[in-house]
C-alpha cells in the first residue's frame, strides 16, 4: 500500500479525469473514531458538512454508505437524502432507483435472534460487553471488557453459536474488538459494492471505496478487478487495497479535496 497524500497529484489527475466517480465509505474507524460504546459513534460536524457538498454533486459524484450497522442505524447517524445507503455489509441496500434486501434472510433471522437472546443473557453481567442485534445479524462488542473477562467471553460466544454452526445456520466473524454472526450468504460488500455501480447508469463509473475493517477487504478485491481506487484506514499493514490513510481526520481531509476537484 502506498500513503495516499505521497501520491496526491497522481491520484488528483485520475479523479479530475473521471466522468462520473462513486464514492463508497465505511461509517465507523473511517468516517467517524471506533468508540468504546457504538451508539456514541458519532460523524462530526465538519464530515457531515462535507458529505453533505458531496452528495450535492450528483452529477458528477455518487455517494454511499457500506456498513456492517443495520441500514435503518446508518442513515440516521448520517442524516442524507439522495445517497445510496448498504448495511449489514450490504445485505440490505437502499438509495436512489434501488431497493435490496437478500431474499434467502428471511429463513435465518429466527437463528440470529434466538443467538443474541443467549448472549444477552450470557453477558448480561458482564462490565463492558453490548450485543448488538442487527435483524439480519449481530456483534458482539468487547472493547471495554477486562482483560480477565475475554476468555469467559469468548466461551460464551461460542457456546452459544456452536449449535447453529455445526448445522451451517450461521457464520461467525472477528473484526476490531468484536464478534460478529451473520447468515451463511456468499454475499458481502464487494457485492454491495458492485449492485451500486450498475445501479448507477452511468458510463463507466469510477469507484473510490474506504475503508478500515477486515469486512472491507471483500470490497477492495472485488475493485481490484477494474479501475478503481481503494483506501485503507489505520496503520499501514497487508490489505488488497491500493493506499492507505491514517486515521478518519485523514479521512476527513481526503473528502475535502474530493469536494474541491
């Protein structure tokens, strides 16, 4: 990976060149700071203002959102009309002329909900671990746990999703300080990804897509395959995409030039 702002004119010139480009971002580590709490994951004033500019530009800019939140959780942290919005790593898609949600949910929602029961109750006691029960999916967050509670966690967790992945009912995850369960779908925001750019209609849209998370690498392979430029968030470590920024303030001064081109 290269350090984007090393290679600004470089990039600046591609970008000055494309005829439609779409912008595709992550919500937390990437446009708003991974909180211990993620309901107090809030995107700041001057990010909002500046998506805001963004999503002004229809004409020669799209904007998305792509998270693992519930989609309904997502657009009301972002507050924008006109955007095209992906949650639980896109198995839900809601934006200008599209309209998506995975047809095979349905049959595993029962699964999701009887697990985050469990581990509500599970956890219940424990100091600094949240469930979060997405519908479709959930997470376990344990960034404020102990260190002598993870283990207990941990068995907890798999306690409760042992039964169900046996049966190939679910699919379980680890990302940054969380543990997440999700239908067993070969679907994920690569995929997302891609049903936006052809729901767009335009020629030969350039993608930018950021992102941080291991859930984010579906998506830079995935634009690996075409012209496009993918940005990873945090430090510099193996990731399919092409650069890399430091942090969501970085983030945060990529839109600002974005805006300006």
């Amino acid at each position: 990976m290269k350090y984007l702002f090393s290679y600004w004119k470089r990039v600046e010139r591609v970008l000055k060149n494309c005829p439609h480009i779409l912008l595709l971002s992550d919500y937390d580590g990437t446009l708003s700071r991974i909180v211990p709490d993620p309901k107090k994951a809030i995107l700041d004033k001057p990010t909002r203002h500046v998506l805001k500019l963004l999503s002004n530009k229809r004409k020669r800019l799209s904007v998305s959102i792509v998270s693992g939140r519930r989609l309904s959780d997502v657009k009301r942290l972002i507050g924008l009309d006109n955007i095209y919005y992906a949650g639980n790593h896109g198995l839900e898609i809601k934006g200008p002329g599209l309209k998506y949600l995975h047809p095979s949910l349905a049959k595993f929602r029962t699964y999701i909900y009887r697990i985050a029961k469990e581990l509500s109750s599970g956890t219940g006691r424990m100091k600094g671990a949240i469930v979060e029960y997405k519908k479709e999916s959930l997470s376990l967050h344990y960034r404020r746990v102990k260190k002598e509670d993870l283990k207990r966690l941990k068995k907890i967790f798999d306690a409760s999703t042992a039964p169900y992945l046996r049966k190939r009912k679910i699919k379980v995850f680890s990302g940054k300080k969380v543990y997440e369960v999700r239908p067993p779908i070969k679907w994920n925001k690569g995929d997302a990804a891609g049903m936006i750019l052809k729901s767009l209609k335009k020629k030969h849209p350039f993608p930018v897509y950021i992102g941080d998370d291991t859930t984010d690498e579906d998506a830079f392979g995935y634009l690996k395959k075409r012209r496009s430029i993918t940005v990873f968030v945090g430090k510099k470590r193996k990731s399919k995409a092409k650069y890399y920024l430091r942090s969501p303030v970085e983030v945060g001064k990529f839109l600002v030039r974005l805006c300006r081109i």
